[in-house]
C-alpha cells in the first residue's frame, strides 16, 4: 500500500516531467520562426488535407483523417501551439484545396499539392517536402499498351489534378474525363467510361495491390513537386512551415510516418527516397 509520503514523492515526480514535457513542446515552438498573431491568438492551426488519397490521407474507420500528410499537419500544430490537438483538419477535395485558402475557410493546405506555374500565382509553397511521377493505368484487356497509343484517347483524373497540361503537352488530341476523387475515377475505368485512368505513382501502386485488373503503361508522366499551399502575402506563416518541415526531416519524423503508414517494403522505400532526398535535376 502506498503512503502519504510515496505518494506525494510520486505525484513531485509526475508534476516535475510535466514540467518538462511542457517545456520541451513550448522550446520546439520557441525554436522556430513565429506564427503569424493572427493564428497564434486564435490557439489553432486550420489545415486542409486530403481524405481520398492513401497513404498520403484518407478517412479511417472512425472518420478521422489518418495518413502521412495528415501526420506532417498534426506536427506542425506541435511545433506551432505544443499540441497535434490544436491542429483542426479539413478534408478538402482537390479542386477545392486552393479556394479553401485562398477564400480563408483554412490557414494552410497539407494536400497533395503539386506545385505548378499557375497555382504559383495564385498562392506561395513552402519547400518542397515531397516528390515523385504519376502513371497512367488502363484494364488488362485494353488494346492500349503505350502512353504514345493514347492519341485522341480519353483519360480519367481527378478534378484539378496537376497532370493535364503534362498530357496535353506530350500525348496529341488527348481528352480528358474529370471526377470528383480517385475511387469515382476508378470505377468510370471499370465502367468503360473512358479510355485510361492518371494518379501520381504512390496511389497507382496501392490501387494495382487492389485492382488485379488494372494495367499501368510503361512510362513515369509529370514529375510533380509537392509543398505546403500558404496564402501569398504571409512570408512569417512561409518561415515557419519551411522551419518545421526541414526540421521534421532532420528528426526523422517523415521516414517514420511513411513505415507507419505504407505496408509494401518497396514502395516504403520508393517513398522515403522521395521524402528524404531532393528530386533528379532533370
């Protein structure tokens, strides 16, 4: 049985690592550049994140959003207000990411956002945490077998998807059907509704594992570059994010997330590569 006098040492114990606890979440805020007052005076971080795009955030079984960048925007609220409850997520389908901020409903935009010219003039990026090609998947029993054989063919992707003018570019006479999310999109392919289906790399491997129907065509399209969206005009908001990306990378918090969230060793370690090291100069 405890007494009076353990249990008060105890409780001096427990007291004392709260204490530190407390102050090693308040020195990681002090450590970084400022938030801006705005949103420090408001106690919450207001981020939006993907729900439909595994492993990088999808909604799990109890409806809260999980995944790797739903791990970077909980960290951010950590480094920020000492708390990944003070990061309040938004699901947000991607052609509604940059309005959502733009239009102030959020304060940052953790959604796998490609950066690109015409995004860039509409909104700042932090640093780029996070690289990788997309690829193009038709059925198995489509008599298509290269991305040349799609000219004048119609492809599948998501609204506001960053891989049209890619296409467009490099494919002639290509159309495009645009849905709302990646599972609609699959089950248009499924439906014969268009000729072929575009994502980026990671989701396209997490779908094969799933989709024994499903064949990619040989070739990587549009390497994309994805940041952190900040509302233009915000340079302390920007100084802080790219201060706590490069030091969630420093920490090894990315890696992790990856291994907690990504089961395939291959693709685990495609990912972290991605994560952990710049992009080819070409």
């Amino acid at each position: 049985m405890m007494t009076q006098l353990s249990f008060k040492n105890a409780m001096a114990s427990l007291l004392v690592l709260a204490s530190m606890l407390w102050g090693v979440a308040a020195a990681q805020a002090q450590s970084l550049p400022p938030l801006p007052k705005a949103v420090k005076d408001a106690g919450v971080l207001r981020i939006g994140v993907r729900c439909d795009a595994p492993p990088f955030g999808q909604s799990a079984t109890d409806g809260k959003p999980v995944g790797i960048e739903i791990d970077i925007a909980k960290q951010l609220a950590v480094y920020a207000l000492g708390s990944a409850d003070k990061a309040e997520l938004t699901c947000v389908a991607t052609d509604a990411r940059i309005p959502s901020l733009t239009g102030r409903k959020i304060d940052l935009l953790v959604a796998t956002l490609g950066r690109t010219p015409p995004r860039e003039q509409v909104i700042d990026y932090s640093t780029i945490y996070y690289w990788g090609s997309s690829n193009v998947a038709v059925l198995k029993d489509s008599p298509v077998q290269s991305l040349a054989e799609l000219k004048g063919k119609s492809i599948l992707i998501v609204k506001g998807g960053n891989q049209i003018n890619w296409l467009r570019n490099n494919i002639p006479d290509v159309q495009f059907v645009q849905l709302n999310n990646a599972s609609d999109s699959l089950q248009a392919l499924f439906q014969g509704r268009a000729d072929a289906y575009v994502t980026d790399g990671t989701t396209m491997a997490l779908l094969l594992g799933n989709s024994p129907n499903l064949r990619v065509l040989k070739g990587e399209v549009d390497l994309g570059f994805n940041g952190v969206g900040i509302r233009k005009g915000e340079p302390e908001m920007k100084a802080f994010v790219d201060a706590a990306l490069a030091r969630m990378k420093d920490e090894g918090l990315l890696s992790k997330s990856v291994k907690a969230h990504v089961a395939d060793a291959s693709l685990q370690a495609q990912m972290i590569r991605s994560f952990e090291t710049p992009p080819p100069s070409n």
